[in-house]
C-alpha cells in the first residue's frame, strides 16, 4: 500500500495546528474569565481601600502599595548592575573563558527556582544582615532574582549599536568610556528600557522569593519605612484564595485582575517601545 | 586631564565587577544554602535525608526523610513533561514553518502573554477551572492531584520549549530546506525528515529547560496538588512537590531548627538539579553554534 505524502502532509499540519490552539486557547480562556468575573469588583473602593473583616471585605490598597515599593526597590539594585554588566559583556569582554563562565552564570541565575532565591533571600538578607521580614530584603531578592532579564536585554540593546558608530567616535579622539556613554548607551536607551520593564512586570508578579522575606499576611496600614513588612499583590492573591475560607469570589478575581492588569500592562507598554523602536532605527 | 583618567579608570572597574557580579550571586546563592542546610546533616545522614519515606517535620522527634517529596516532583514533572513535549515542540513547528505572516506575529504573542501571567494567578485559575474538572472526569473525592498539577505546569512549560525550539528550527540554513523540497520532498517530509534532525539538539535543549521551569515552579503547584507528604501510588491522588514544602512551611519552621535546616537542604537539591539542567541544556546549544 502506498501512502500519499500529501495526505500525511495535511494530517500533520492539522495535528501541528491542533497543539498550537491547545496552547493559545487556554490563554485566551483565562484572560477572558479573569476580565469577565474582576472587572467587576473593581471599584474606587476596592483599589483605595484597606482589606477589612479579615481580608473578605474592603480593598486591597496596602497590597497594591506594598507591590510598589518592592518593585521599585529591585529595579533600583538590579538595574545599575545589570547595566554595567551588559556593557562588560558587550564593550569590554573578549572571547575567552572568563566571559563563557559569565554568560552561563546568567543562564544559571535566570534557572534558580524561585523558592529558592526566597531561601537566599532569608538566609543572607532577612537573618545574616538582620534586616528582618522587610521591604528591604525581599527589594534585595527580587533584585536578584530579574538581574539575568536585565542583563540580558540590555546587552542585546547595546550589541545592537553598530560597530562604525564606536569606531566614528573613537577616531575622533574619544576615549573608550566617552563612546560608551555618549555615543553607545543613548543609542541603546529603548532596549534598556524593554528590559527594565521586563523585569518589572516578573517581580511584580513574583511570590515565592518574598514569602519569608518581607510579605505580611495581613498588615491593614501602609509601610511606614524600609524595614518594615508589607502585604504585596502575589501573595495576598495566594493568601484569600488558598489561606482564608469563605472570601467572596469577588475579591479573590478582583485581586488576580489587578495583578494581571499591572504585569500585562508593563508587558505590553515593553512591546510598544520596542516595536516603535524597531520603525524608527536608521541603520 | 588626571582626574578624567581617574574617574575612567573608577568607572571602568566599576564595569568589570558588575560583569562578574553574576558569578559572584551564583556562588553567594549556593554558599549560603550550604552554610544553612549542611548543619542538618550532623543529626541525620545524607541517604535518611534522600531515601527516608516519612516526611513529619513537626513529630517528636521530627522525620525528615524527602522521598515522598522527590517522587511528588518526579511525577509531576514526568506528567508535565508527556503532555508538554509533543504539543510544544508541536506549536514551535506550525509557528516558525507553517503559520503565515500575520497569525505568526498572533500566535507568538498569545505565548508571549502566556509567559507573562503571573504563576499565581495560574495557580489560581487552576484551582477554580481545572481543579473541579478533573474531580468531576475521574470522579475524584479531590481535584487536587498530580494530574491537575501536571496539566497546568505543562502549560506552564510551553512557552520556554515554544520560543527556543522555535529559535532552533529558524536558525537551520535556508539551505537544508530547499535542497530537500528541490529533490522532491513534500513541506512536512523536508520538516520531518531534515529540518527536525538538524534543529535536534536545540529542540533538546528546549525541553530541558522546559523541565527545569516545571521542577523550579512553586506557587501553580501548591495551590493545585493538594500537598499530601506522602509516597503518590497513582497520579490521580494528591502529592506534594519539594518546592511546594519549602514554600508552604518555612513560614512556620523556627530559625536553626532541624526543620528549618532540613529545608535549606532541600533548597540545596533544587538548586543542584536546576544547576546540571542548565549547564547541560546550554551544552546543547553551544554544540549547535
């Protein structure tokens, strides 16, 4: 019997569409039930609100503030490292084993489960510098934890300047550091940017590195400094769905809508400056 | 004139140790699980700690044998890994050779959006979707089981073992392709036959890594699988993964207690297990450049 290639073609193909929808279906399933059941909990009160009646009542305002601040404390660590470790890897380096160590020390990184840098973060932050269950540590491990995005996308961006531009620069009398920072790092500001956000999107939504360094399960007043605990969006989102019974659904949606809302923001306002950036490059 | 050269040669110390600092995290990250989980092992021995079959870390005295835990991630992981495989490696082949140009930039973003969703809210979705869909198919006193585990972690997997088998297959020479379709091979015969072949270490690679998300993964898993520290005898029960323990019970563990050491040493096996997938996926990819 003599089977038609092109027969074996069409099924494959319908098979290969198939695991494609599989995977795209769910994704379109789950936004739409999160949008369709939590944008209606949203509400002025809901956002700006304290939780009240052991979380099954009220909003989730200490959560959102918390989340804040831990952000911004992790891009402030890990940006100004990760910078300057892209421009070693993109400026500096040579191609020997010290940069291949390098660059699978960042693939490691970017591999550590997440529980463990929680670990990490307990371990070094929270006990043996004694900062305690603080803003401070968990910034300092989800610092950590996104320095392998930053690092990565950054260096993308600054490899992506072309190599006549250095060299323009450098024949001019510049010297090495000049070029980078007035002719190089300018050039790359839009990548560095795609991957800040980048990062700022995966710590937000980030919950098992700050379970023991610094998340409260309940603190219904904001941080007044940074060493104290604060309640984030992660994990007060695993707390009233998994933790505390007979919260109304429409807080545990409302809370995994906001959440979504702010990474999927972050996301996407990533995409538009790279797309736009990709338009307007001339070289 | 010196102070510039001063300030450039700061600056450019200040560049060379940002560039190490990666190897110095790694190298912190494993230190201080060591200076944390070692201590356990001056009451118990290494093989009780990794063969011992009872997990009942606040008995007196505690068990802290993780074998239940390893087999609850095996299992898992080997249900994510099934299901995660053929449909990944699936949808990486219908994005970078099939789809045309429009559906292409689509289907890479509903994957892209995919890997941006928040692994708790995953989690969540799982427990109210899936969770009661998997109780209700098999009939089950509890939908949270390894089953509905795997499922979701599989999911959780795609866009790792998409976007780099995809990577692999589009970074083949143009080449290999046409010189099979110009001898007459069918689009699917040239896939199937020559460009899978040649894309095999990088599909590889995609996979590991894929695997390495799953076992890594904490929050889905814990709020999915039911969290029963006991030895799974089908995957239709509830199980309890290694990182799901550490993340549901060092809340509770007091500093420098057995407990408290015993999972920093499981850190220490998740941190190692992570360590040899990744060098070893990123072997594969070297070997294809």
């Amino acid at each position: 019997m003599m089977r038609n290639p092109h027969r074996t073609q069409r099924i494959a193909f319908f098979l290969l569409l198939t695991a494609t929808l599989l995977i795209v279906v769910p994704v379109g399933y789950i936004l739409l039930v999160i949008i369709q059941k939590g944008l209606p909990a949203i509400s002025w009160q809901f956002i700006f609100d304290i939780p009240r009646h052991g979380m099954k009542a009220g909003g989730i305002f200490p959560a959102i503030v918390g989340t804040i601040y831990l952000v911004s404390g992790a891009i402030a660590f890990a940006l100004p490292i990760g910078l300057l470790g892209a421009v070693y890897l993109s400026e500096y380096s040579r191609d020997n084993i010290l940069t291949r160590i390098i660059k699978l020390a960042i693939v490691n990184l970017s591999g550590v489960p997440s529980v463990v840098y929680g670990l990490f973060g307990l371990a070094l932050f929270v006990v043996f510098f004694k900062f305690g269950a603080s803003i401070l540590s968990g910034s300092l491990t989800l610092g950590i934890m996104i320095l392998p995005i930053i690092i990565t996308t950054s260096r993308e961006a600054l490899e992506s300047v072309p190599q006549s531009f250095r060299e323009v620069s450098l024949s001019l009398g510049a010297s090495k550091w000049q070029t980078i920072r007035n002719i190089v790092l300018p050039n790359a500001v839009p990548g560095i940017l795609t991957g800040t956000i980048l990062g700022l999107g995966r710590a937000a939504g980030e919950t098992a590195p700050i379970l023991f360094t610094v998340a409260a399960f309940y603190l219904p007043q904001l941080p007044g400094s940074i060493f104290d605990q604060a309640m984030a969006l992660p994990y007060h989102l695993y707390v009233i769905s998994t933790q505390v019974p007979n919260v109304d659904e429409k807080i545990r949606y409302g809370t995994a809508f906001v959440l979504l809302a702010l990474v999927l923001f972050m996301n996407l306002v990533a995409i538009i400056i790279r797309y736009r950036f990709r338009k307007r490059k001339k070289w | 004139m010196n102070m510039r050269k001063l300030k450039e040669f700061i600056i450019e110390k200040l560049i060379l140790l940002s560039g190490l600092a990666s190897i110095f995290f790694v190298i912190l990250i494993f230190l201080f699980l060591m200076k944390e989980g070692l201590a356990l092992f001056n009451t118990i021995k290494v093989s009780a700690f990794l063969l011992g079959k009872s997990w009942y870390p606040i008995s007196e005295p505690p068990l802290l044998g993780i074998l239940p835990l390893i087999l609850g991630s095996l299992l898992v992981t080997a249900g994510a890994t099934v299901i995660s495989i053929p449909i990944g490696v699936g949808a990486a082949i219908y994005i970078a050779e099939i789809a045309p140009g429009a559906l292409k930039e689509i289907l890479k973003g509903g994957i892209e959006l995919l890997a941006a969703i928040p692994s708790v809210v995953l989690g969540f979705v799982g427990m109210v979707t899936l969770v009661p869909l998997v109780k209700n198919v098999f009939h089950l006193p509890t939908g949270l089981t390894a089953l509905s585990g795997s499922i979701m972690l599989a999911f959780m997997a795609m866009p790792t073992i998409v976007s780099i088998a995809e990577d692999a297959l589009y970074s083949i020479p143009k080449n290999y392709k046409e010189g099979a379709l110009a001898l007459g091979a069918t689009h699917w015969q040239a896939i199937h036959r020559v460009m899978l072949p040649a894309a095999s270490s990088g599909i590889l690679a995609a996979i590991m890594l894929g695997i390495g998300r799953v076992i890594g993964e904490t929050m889905a898993v814990m709020m999915i699988t039911g969290n029963a520290a006991v030895i799974p005898q089908s995957i239709l029960v509830p199980v309890r993964t290694l990182t799901a323990t550490v993340a549901a019970e060092m809340g509770e563990a007091v500093v420098g207690s057995e407990h408290y050491f015993a999972l920093f040493a499981i850190g220490i096996v998740l941190f190692i297990i992570s360590f040899i997938i990744n060098v070893t996926a990123d072997l594969f990819l070297h070997k294809r450049q």
